[in-house]
C-alpha cells in the first residue's frame, strides 16, 4: 500500500509540475490538439488489453504458457489496432477538421505497440507485489518524459514536445520493466490458455471500454463541437481539479474496501465505520474543492499564467462536479463489501447512459451549460447510487445528507470568505494566492474547532496520532 501509493504521489507531482512549466510556453491551442487524440489512444489501449492482464492476476496458478500466450495475443492486437489507427488517421483529421491530426495521430499511435509490449510484463510485477519497483519505473518515465517535453518546448517544438512527452514516457517505462525482472516470453502459443482467461477477461474488457469512454467523452464531445483552443483551457481546469479530486477518491477506495470488507456481516459496525469514513473523507473534499474554486484565479495565474485566464471558469465549474466524486466511489465499494457487483455494474451503466442528455444539451448550447450538466450529473449519479448502497446499510441518502449538510454549509461559508479577499484592489496574483491558501487553512482548521466537526476530529486524531508535536496547532 505504501509503495503504490508512493508511486501515484510521486509520479502525479511530477506530471503536474511538468504541466506548470509546460503550460507556460505552450498555448491552450495545443494541449487541445493532443487532447483531441487522448480518447482514441485511450480506447485501442484498451482494446490490446483485452483484460487479460487482470485475469492473469486473478488467476491463483500462472504457468510460462499462460504468460507467452497472452503476450503474443497483445502484441499481435496491439500491431492491429496500430495499423487501424495509422489507416483511419486522415478520418480522425476530418471529424475534429483538424489537418495537423493526421501526422499527430500517426505518431502518437506508436504509444499502442509500446503498450502492448509491456502489459505482460508489468502484469507479472504486480502478481509478484513489486510496488516498489513500479514505483521506480513510473518515476523515471515521468521525469525524463517531462524534462525532455520542456527541452523541446523551449526550443519552439510546440506541440510534437507534448507528443514526444507521451512517446519518450512509454519508451522509458517499457525499456525499464522489462529490465526489472527475470520473464521473458517463450515460442509458445496456447488456445486453449487463451480461452480459459476469456470469460473473465472479456468482462473486464467491457467495463473497461465502458469506463474509458466514459472519461474520455468531454475531450471529444469539446473538441469537436467546439474548438482546440477551448479544450486546452478544459484539460488545464480539469488537471487542477483532479489532482485534488482523485488523490482523494483513489485513496479512498483502495483504503475503504478492505476495511469496512472486515465488518461485512456487522450491520451495525459497519454503518459506524462507514460513516466516520463519509464525514472524515468530506469534510476534506468540501473545504479543499470548494477553497480551489474559490482562488482559481489567482492559482491559474500564478502557476500558469494570465493566457489561461479563460480555464478559470471551467475549474470553478469542475470543481463543483467533482467534489461529490470520493462520496460516490464509497457507495460503490459499500455494493462490492456487500457482494452486490451485478447491482453495481447495473448502476454504473445508468449512471453513465445520463451523461447522453447532457451532452445533447451542452453541444446545443455552450460548454459552461455542458460543465453545469456535469455538476447536476453527479449530485443526480450520487443520489441513485447512494440510495442502494444505503439501503443495504440502514444509512439512507437522506440520513447522509443530513450528516453531512453542516460541514458542506460551512465550507461554502468559508469558500465565500476567501473568494472575498480577490475583489481587494491593488493586490497582485502571487501575494493574493498566498493569502487566500493561507486563509482557508486557518479557516478550515478554526471552523473545525468551533463547530465541533465530526469530520474534522477524525482526520485531527489521525493526524495526531501520527504526528504528535502538531496537536497544539490542531
């Protein structure tokens, strides 16, 4: 646990410094246009996958032959899906009207034959539990991917130094896996081990495809209806309100379900541990989310610069869609501790066939009404969600929102105050940015103490615990 977590830190850190710099020697034009390819490549990725990586690692016995077999079969799709992509590049040019596409997608493409190269390979790490080496791999390929992005960037290789970033990092990463263990594919090919991985491979392949087109739809909904130059300011307001937003989901998740999984059977503790878990994990997410919203403009500015002015919105928008995310993610662990994953597969495909209407209606109209779908989208995804995972529980959406309407009240209070400090006239961004950060660590730490909230004192127990000499300041 450690070490993957490591390894999800160092490894965003980097990418999000690397954005920064980045950021401000490319122009919103460009990051638009990688944007623009990011769900095709994301989608045949899949594709090569096919989930057989996953069942590899579920499977309790993997022979040699297992391993050649599924190497060989990605390898094989990957050149496939690689061909189709190369072929189909001038088609994709022509949907987005974008001729630079062509050559892009081109080049971009040869990131699925590096893929393919490596899945098996790092399928094999992780049965072996070498955290600690894909930690490694991930942090090399993230910082010689980065350095040689803003080499390239300086010397006015616009937007191929965002291409190459993603082709440099892939190579790293594929040349460094398969130098950190001792497989190595045999001659051998076997059906019948193939067809044995398939039923729960292709399962994996389904949700898979579901999942990625999912999170990828904005980036071809906006890119097409809009313009290059808009989706660079989405992917830019989108980094910085992930970073906050999946950090905490992930963590969430990967923490949640083997905890409350021991209490399973024990309605009554498990409701407790689940709420300590929803209070504790929300107080973070309305006062951190809702604080960036509130000094987005001064953030963008500092970090970025005043040509990404126009991205502001679109974070203060973001923000408000995805504070409910760690929320949704411990009602759908609360169906798996349940063992209720045909339910869950049932509402994570409602769930996503809603994102229809608001992109009909977004695509109509403007991407702010689009952002606004989005913010409506979740509150409706996690009231649907929460509602049958509280049933299971005995802790009714009603229930949790009555829980947890204070600490969101407040938090709004406090995102008001420290938005307040922007309309000071004569302060510049840098001092104004510190100021509204320091301001809302004060006010979250002192609301905290005040109100006496319950999701604060389990995060001050825990942090206390860990840290003893911060007791006097908490």
């Amino acid at each position: 646990m450690f070490w993957s977590f490591s390894d999800s830190m160092a490894t965003q850190i980097i990418q999000f410094v690397v954005g920064l710099v980045l950021a401000r020697l490319l122009t919103p034009e460009e990051f638009g246009l990688v944007g623009m390819i990011t769900v095709f490549i994301a989608v045949t990725q899949t594709f090569v996958d096919s989930g057989f990586g996953q069942a590899l690692i579920r499977k309790k016995e993997v022979s040699e032959i297992d391993y050649s077999t599924v190497f060989y079969f990605n390898l094989f799709s990957g050149v496939i899906f690689f061909l189709i992509l190369f072929f189909c590049s001038p088609a994709i040019a022509r949907f987005y009207n974008e001729p630079r596409l062509i050559d892009i997608t081109r080049v971009l493409g040869v990131l699925i034959l590096v893929y393919a190269t490596s899945i098996t390979r790092r399928t094999s790490l992780i049965r072996e539990v070498s955290f600690k080496q894909l930690m490694k791999v991930n942090f090399a390929a993230a910082l010689v991917s980065g350095v040689i992005a803003i080499i390239l960037a300086l010397k006015g290789f616009g937007v191929w130094s965002l291409v190459w970033r993603s082709l440099t990092g892939s190579i790293v990463q594929s040349i460094m896996l398969w130098f950190s263990g001792s497989w190595f594919p045999k001659p051998v090919f076997c059906k019948e081990s193939l067809r044995g991985l398939f039923p729960f491979g292709s399962k994996l392949l389904v949700s898979g495809l579901l999942d990625t087109v999912y999170k990828n739809i904005y980036l071809l909904v906006i890119g097409k209806f809009f313009s290059a130059v808009d989706l660079g300011y989405y992917t830019r307001a989108e980094l910085f309100s992930r970073l906050a937003s999946q950090n905490l989901t992930g963590t969430v998740q990967r923490v949640s379900y083997p905890v409350l999984s021991q209490v399973q059977d024990e309605d009554e503790r498990l409701k407790k541990g689940y709420k300590k878990l929803v209070l504790s994990t929300m107080f973070i997410s309305f006062f951190i989310i809702l604080g960036m919203s509130a000094f987005a403009e001064a953030m963008i500015v500092t970090l970025i610069g005043e040509k990404w002015l126009p991205s502001v919105k679109y974070l203060q928008l973001l923000c408000f869609s995805v504070m409910l995310f760690p929320l949704y993610a411990m009602n759908l662990n609360i169906l798996n501790v349940k063992g209720r994953s045909g339910l869950l597969l049932r509402l994570e495909l409602t769930n996503k066939l809603l994102v229809i209407p608001v992109i009909i209606i977004g695509v109509l109209t403007s991407i702010k009404t689009l952002l606004i779908g989005m913010i409506i989208h979740s509150f409706v995804t996690y009231y649907i969600t929460g509602h049958f995972a509280g049933r299971l529980i005995n802790y009714s959406v009603r229930e949790q929102v009555s829980d947890l309407l204070p600490t969101f009240l407040l938090a709004i209070f406090v995102s008001v105050v420290v938005f307040s400090l922007s309309v000071i006239p004569g302060i510049s961004y840098l001092p104004m940015f510190v100021m509204q950060l320091l301001l809302l660590v004060l006010l979250t730490v002192l609301t905290g103490c005040i109100f006496k909230l319950e999701g604060y004192y389990e995060i001050k127990s825990i942090i206390v615990q860990k840290f003893p000499k911060l007791s006097r300041i908490l």
